[in-house]
C-alpha cells in the first residue's frame, strides 16, 4: 500500500536520531550532531581510500589532478555553501517560525552528505560497476542467477555505487558495531539519490539507492522522516538530496574542464572560451578587468573556475527556493543543474559536451577504464569462485585474503556474493591492481 501523505515537512524531514543507536541520546561535546557525522566520516579509513581511487584520470603524476578524496572534498565545501543559501532564502522568504531548529544545520547536514556521497563507488569508478555488473549478467557469474530471489538478482547484475554507500554506512559487518558508522537519519537520507530498490529502476538504468539487504533499514529511516512512499521500498527524494547532487554536479563538471586544461587536453583559448560563456553581460566587463590583472594562465583559469561555481551556487539557491513546495510535495522531477537559468544551463551543456568528446574519451581515461575493468572482473571472478568451493584447494589458499569483517561463510549465495563486492568494492586502485597481481602471478616475491 502506497502512502496517502502529500507533503513532507522539515520538522520531519530534520532529525538527529543516529542510525544502530536510537535509544542512545548523550551530549559529547559542543558539536551538532550533524558535525559529527561530517568528522566521523572525515576522520574513516573508507573516506581516507579515496585518495587512491581515481575520479577521472589516472591518479596524478607530475601534474596534480583530483582523485575521488580531493572531489569529495569540494563537494563537501559547495555542499555546506549550498545548504547555508538555501536555510537563509527560505527563511527570507517564508520567516523563521515557519522552521524547525535544526534548520540552521542545513549545510553541515549536507557537507556531511556530500562526503559521503563517492564512499561505494569501487576501485576505477564505473569501469568497476559495470566490470561487476557483466560478470553476474554476462558471463560466469551467471551460474548463480537460479539460487538467489529475483529482488537480489537484480541487485547484484545492476551492481551500483550509490547503493553500496547506503549499505557500507549502515550495515553491520562482522566486528564492527549496530549501525554501521551510526549517522543521524537525515544525513543518511541526504545520500540517497535513488530512493527505491533496484526493482524500480528505469530500463536500461542501474541506478538505485539500495540493496535487498537494506531494504527495512532504508524504509526504517525513510518512514521515521516522513518521505513520501511511492510503492513499497520506492520514496520520494529527501529534499537535501537535490543539494547533495548539484554540488556534485558542480564539482565534477567545472573541476574535469580545468584538469584537462592542466593536462593540455584543453587550450587555454579553449577553456576560456566555455568558462566565460557563463559570465552575464552585467559582469563581463568586471571579470575582463580582473583577468587583465593576472598574468598567468593558470591563474587565470582559477580565478574564472572560481567565480563561475560561486555563480552556480546562487543560481541553485534560487531554484531551491523558488520550487521549495514541489519538492516537499516528490513533485520536482528535475535536478537543480538541469532547471538553472539559459544561459548557464547553455554554458553548462557545452562543457559537458566537451567534456565527454575530449576528456573522458581520451587515451589514457579510456586505457584505465579498459585495465581497471579487467582488473575487478579477474579479482570478482576468483574470489567468487573461492567463496561458492571454499573446499576447493585453490580457495583455501585465497580466501585468507579476505579480511574477516566481510562473511564469506554467509548462509545464503546472496550474502556471499555481497561479502566479495564489499571487499573488492572496498579497494584502492593501488591495492586492487597490486592484488590482482599476485593472485595472477604476474608479481611474486623476489626469492
């Protein structure tokens, strides 16, 4: 039975309860509980891998380009930006009784989020989902299809990043405590692009917010928050989820456009070009001046990078703003990037374009997609196989590889094949290339 609600409301939407510790209320310090949720994740070994799984290109050599820790980061920083504009817009607009208290925590909620936001992707980004995803859907993954339910299937052929973030915050592995790194409610909810189970993605999507294994607990913390139930384990987005992506979609556009003009893949001419294309008649003349006071190009290109996220900040704030209603209804069927004004959602459109001709089809992007996916599809393929024959003497000697929170002696074929992608997904680029190696004696010890 789907949901009657209509609206969601903040006071709701807002909550400090932690996920794994609701009966455990106790003051620690002068923080938030939202700021502790930013520093407890800042300060985990999941966040502090991310410095060694790529974003886009290779992972740097002489010249410094971001990885999946320095982008979190910046989403993070226009994260919290976008979270303090839309708290003072809206209660510009519509007073400040109209808010909860928690209200004025909108953008340590969202930078929180925004850490979070890359934590399951695995090693070589989407090379690594879909390496995964065609090993179960493809190839000799597919033996298994007959002993899992369709629901858990489904999961495991549309394997996806965000999905494995919701379960890698929240699940209990072996050792570990209730609740998995124990966020309050709303930052969880915050991260969940896609609010329903892999059943209901479109066709030919993989984008889902959620595993069959944490289904009840994403409904737990969905229904406590009042988010507009579509059908069973299918919701409407958490509004802060829209904050969450545009700071992403910020982030990865604008940041890709000027390493690839650090890496010479763009001229300066060429990089100027798309970045002044977002600049208004009104300041133009004001951006030209200050560029001629900047004599190097790098800095040059700084200085518009700058100015134009800090344009599509406000330009987001306003959307946020002007469609409050609609998305506290689950009526906003847009992202906030996709509803900005022309001519920035123009500028917008060209860099992408660009980006995907020029970047991220480039030689050395498309030569880590290939190995990187070659790389996950060997280590899934052998440690599968060890975990469905652990009587095999071949598993017996690879399946002390795997560390001991993940229960590779699960009671049921789904749950072990959950227990590999959470080791595998859970590696570095470094660390999954260096595995994968050894277990194919391409590396061995010097004797």
């Amino acid at each position: 039975m789907t949901s009657k609600q209509s609206k969601m409301t903040w006071h709701k939407l807002l909550s400090n309860k932690r996920f794994g510790m609701e009966d455990y209320h106790k003051k620690h310090d002068d923080r938030t509980e939202f700021q502790r949720d930013f520093d407890r994740l800042i300060f985990s070994a999941p966040f502090r891998r991310l410095q060694n799984k790529t974003q886009v290109f290779p992972l740097p050599g002489k010249i410094f380009v971001h990885n999946r820790l320095t982008h979190s980061l910046e989403v993070s920083s226009v994260g919290r930006s976008l979270g303090l504009g839309v708290t003072r817009g809206l209660i510009n607009k519509n007073g400040e009784k109209n808010y909860p208290d928690f209200f004025h925590e909108l953008g340590s909620i969202v930078s929180a989020a925004c850490l979070a936001h890359d934590l399951g992707n695995p090693p070589f980004g989407h090379p690594g989902e879909k390496a995964i995803a065609t090993y179960f859907s493809e190839d000799a993954g597919l033996r298994l299809k007959d002993e899992m339910s369709k629901e858990e299937w489904n999961d495991i052929i549309k394997y996806e990043g965000n999905a494995n973030a919701f379960r890698l915050l929240t699940h209990q592995f072996k050792g570990r405590r209730k609740g998995g790194f124990a966020l309050t409610y709303s930052t969880l909810a915050a991260i969940a692009k896609y609010p329903y189970a892999s059943i209901y993605t479109p066709e030919n999507k993989h984008k889902f917010g959620f595993f069959q294994a944490e289904k009840d607990d994403f409904k737990k913390i969905a229904d406590e928050l009042g988010m507009i139930e579509i059908a069973p384990y299918q919701y409407a987005r958490h509004p802060l989820v829209f904050l969450v992506e545009a700071a992403d979609d910020i982030c990865y556009e604008i940041m890709d456009i000027e390493d690839a003009f650090k890496l010479k893949i763009l001229s300066y001419e060429e990089t100027k070009k798309l970045f002044m294309a977002f600049i208004n008649e009104d300041t133009i003349g004001r951006t030209n001046e200050i560029l001629s006071k900047i004599g190097d190009k790098n800095e040059k290109i700084t200085y518009l990078r700058s100015h134009i996220i800090g344009k599509l900040i406000e330009a987001c704030v306003n959307v946020f703003v002007e469609n409050e209603e609609k998305i506290l209804q689950g009526k906003f069927e847009s992202s906030l990037i996709k509803s900005l004004p022309k001519q920035l959602c123009e500028a917008y459109k060209a860099c992408e374009k660009i980006a995907y001709a020029r970047i991220y089809r480039s030689q050395a992007v498309v030569d880590i997609e290939v190995g990187g996916y070659n790389i996950i599809y060997t280590l899934i393929d052998k440690f599968t196989m060890a975990i469905m024959n652990p009587e095999k003497m071949y598993s017996k000697m690879l399946l002390p590889r795997i560390p001991e929170q993940y229960d590779f002696e699960a009671k049921t074929t789904y749950e072990k094949v959950l227990s590999v992608l959470d080791f595998v997904s859970g590696m570095t680029d470094v660390y999954a290339l260096d595995l994968y190696q050894k277990i194919t004696g391409q590396s061995l010890p010097q004797l």
